[in-house]
C-alpha cells in the first residue's frame, strides 16, 4: 500500500471534517484510525481548528504533512458521510481507493438543502423562538422576515465583507433595524420580542457545542480558541443590539 | 399552551438543522431532541425548581439523548444536540441585558448579563454532564470487558 495514497486520504478526510464544523478531536481520531487500518505504524496526529498535521512511519520512514483550513462553514452532512466512510474502511468493506474517491466526491457535494430552504428555514426558527420567549401570534411573522433579513444579509455581506465577525454585526445590526422600523410602524408590536427572535440566526451553536466537546477530550487549545469564537461572535450581536436599543431611548 | 410550546421547539430545531445541513434521515430525531428538551425544561419550573436546575437537567437530557440517537443512528451527535439546545438559549435575558445597559442601568445590566452567563454556563455543563456520563458507561464496560478477558 503506497504511502503517499494513505496521506491524502488521511488529510482529506481530516480537512473535510475541520472545514465543515466537526471537532478537533474528531479530525484527529478519523485520521488516526483510517491510518492505523491501512498498516502504519507510530501515527500521530493533531488538528487546531485552522491546521492538521499528521505523521507516521511506513517501511522504514517517516512521512509527515501538513494542511491549513482557512476558511470554515457548517455543513453537518458532510461530517456524517465522512464518518460513514472511514466506518466502513476500517470495518474492511471498502479499500483504501474507494475511500479516496469518496471522499473526493463528499468533498465536492454541494449542500443538501437549497439556499431558499435554508433562509425559510432561519425565518421559521426566528419566529417560532420568539413565540418561545412569550411572543403572541401577531409578533410572529415580523420576527421571521427579522429573522430571515438577518441570515439573507449575514450571506450576501460575507462575499464582500470577508470577515466573520464584523459581518455577524452588520447583519444583527439590519434586523435590528427592520425590528425597529416594524415597531414604529405597528405600536402594538413588541419590539424586545421581535429582537429576541432575529438574532436567533447569529446563535454561535456549533461553535459552542464543540469548544466543549473540544475540552472534553482534553483538547484544551482547540476548545479555548472555539470558545472565544463563540465569545466574540456572542459580543458582536450584543452590541449591535445595544445601539438598536439606543435609537428607542 | 404546553402543546403550542412543544411545537414550536419542534419547528424551531428542525429549522436549524436545516440551517446547519443536518442529513435527511436524522431530521426528525433532531427535532425531537428539541422537544423532549424543551419538555422537560418547562415542566421542571412546575415541581419548584430554579431556571439554573431545569437549564442544566433538559441540557443534560438533550446530552444524553443525542448520544443514545447517535448510537442508534450512527451518525455524529453533533447533528442532534446543537438543534436541541435551541429552545434553551437564554435569549430574553440576554435582551434584558443590553437593555439596562443602554439605559445606563448598570448595576442591573451586570445582573441580568450575569444571569445569562450562569444559564449559558448550565447548558454547558448540561451538555458536558450528558457527554460524561456515557463516556463513563462505555469506560466501565471495556473495563469490564477486559477483565473477563484477563
């Protein structure tokens, strides 16, 4: 078995799970694992929510790479497809350049769900959170065209923007806006619950989910670096919503 | 009211599985995650307990629960528990929050972020406790397992 086919699958089962929102922990033990059963000895590996590195000895020497994962979305699937793979490679069922292929081709998948579903559906959370937080039914549907406002301009804003965090605010900062436009238009429209109910979309879930998870297998660098992205992206909102709250005053 | 409440979580977790590309066939144990979480966090609140306790034990069902559905399902839990910690979030303290702090309440403003951060800090350790607690059985029966081997 050539080494080199072992790396690549390794690496691009790790930077597939990394690039999509999958712990660190989780990259280190796919790649681990898939390189045990493929034969090598002494592997070693070690994910950073932006880096992999892996290393193992075949035949005599050592082989060891590295990739980085600049950019990060969250596409769960693609987690789950990878770990069936790496499943049924070390279960035996599929050899090394099936797995390959495979995963090239879950490296190329689009998302499952079209963009329009993925709007509708941040509407539909928005509103149906702020009924949640004791909104009545009349609230109901301006916090999900709040709620929609604000994933539709996180989208757009972070093609020209390139930054996670200032885009987060922008976009908080639009449903804000629309929030307040709604309130001033209709007064008997509570405006805490319309908020409460669009930012729902900016909810760091994943990043917090993993940083713990993260800090749980003793990942204590990766958890620390996960939690302060969830930290930050949690302060962003909160001020953006603190200078909507100042045009009410 | 409860029923409304319960379909609504459903709706809400089901919709941020979408957000975050949960596949096809665990949607609708997501979604359930959600419900059974939001279940438990408002009947809790009726035998007397604090929003800390009942925050902490629907987080660590919602744990639990994934882990189990992860299991039966063979796919990450991941899928599962963030969708069904949506209906926890602390969203309304938090607004109050801000909202002190833009009317130069900050004495209350430091409660209310306060509260937040110890109801984000039991859904934490709800999760953490969930994620323990099978980590622990499986521990006990490998243990188990080579005990008999030995």
């Amino acid at each position: 078995m050539s080494s080199d086919l072992v790396m690549d699958t390794c690496l691009l089962a790790g930077s597939i799970i990394l690039k999509n929102g999958g712990e660190t922990y989780r990259t280190e033990e796919t790649m681990a694992l898939i390189a045990k059963a493929a034969g090598m000895d002494d592997v070693n590996s070690s994910a950073t929510p932006t880096s992999i590195i892996l290393s193992f000895r075949c035949s005599g020497f050592d082989h060891t790479r590295m990739v980085r994962t600049p950019k990060r979305t969250t596409n769960l699937n693609k987690i789950t497809l990878v770990n069936d793979v790496s499943r049924q490679f070390v279960g035996g069922k599929i050899n090394l350049e099936q797995a390959y292929r495979t995963l090239r081709e879950i490296d190329q998948k689009k998302q499952i769900y079209p963009k329009w579903l993925q709007h509708l559906a941040a509407a539909t959370a928005s509103g149906s959170f702020a009924m949640l937080a004791g909104g009545d039914w009349g609230s109901l549907v301006p916090s999900a065209i709040a709620g929609l406002i604000v994933n539709l301009s996180q989208e757009y804003l972070e093609q020209f923007v390139r930054m996670k965090f200032f885009t987060e605010f922008s976009a908080a900062l639009l449903g804000g806006l629309f929030a307040l436009l709604t309130v001033t238009v209709f007064p008997q429209l509570h405006l805490s619950i319309i908020i409460i109910g669009a930012m729902l979309p900016l909810f760091p879930g994943i990043a917090i989910t993993n940083s713990l998870r993260d800090l749980m297998a003793g990942d204590l660098v990766a958890g620390v670096s996960r939690g302060v992205e969830a930290m930050l992206t949690a302060v962003s909102v909160a001020v953006a919503t603190a200078i909507i709250l100042s045009f009410t005053r | 009211m409860l029923l409304k409440g319960l379909a609504l979580s459903f709706a809400s977790s089901v919709a941020w599985c979408v957000l975050f590309n949960v596949p096809v066939r665990t949607i609708v144990a997501a979604g359930l995650a959600g419900v059974v979480g939001f279940l438990v966090y408002s009947i809790l609140p009726i035998y007397g307990a604090e929003v800390l306790l009942s925050t902490f034990v629907s987080a660590a069902v919602v744990s639990l629960l994934s882990q189990l559905l992860s299991i039966i399902l063979r796919v990450p839990s991941t899928n599962f528990s963030v969708a069904g910690i949506i209906p926890l979030v602390p969203g309304s303290l938090a607004y109050k929050a801000m909202l002190a702090f833009v009317n130069n309440d900050y004495v209350g403003g430091i409660t209310q972020a306060t509260k937040t951060l110890m109801v984000a800090g039991a859904i934490a350790s709800g999760l953490i406790f969930g994620i323990s607690v099978l980590t622990i059985w499986k521990g006990a029966r490998y243990a188990g397992k080579r005990a008999q081997r030995d």
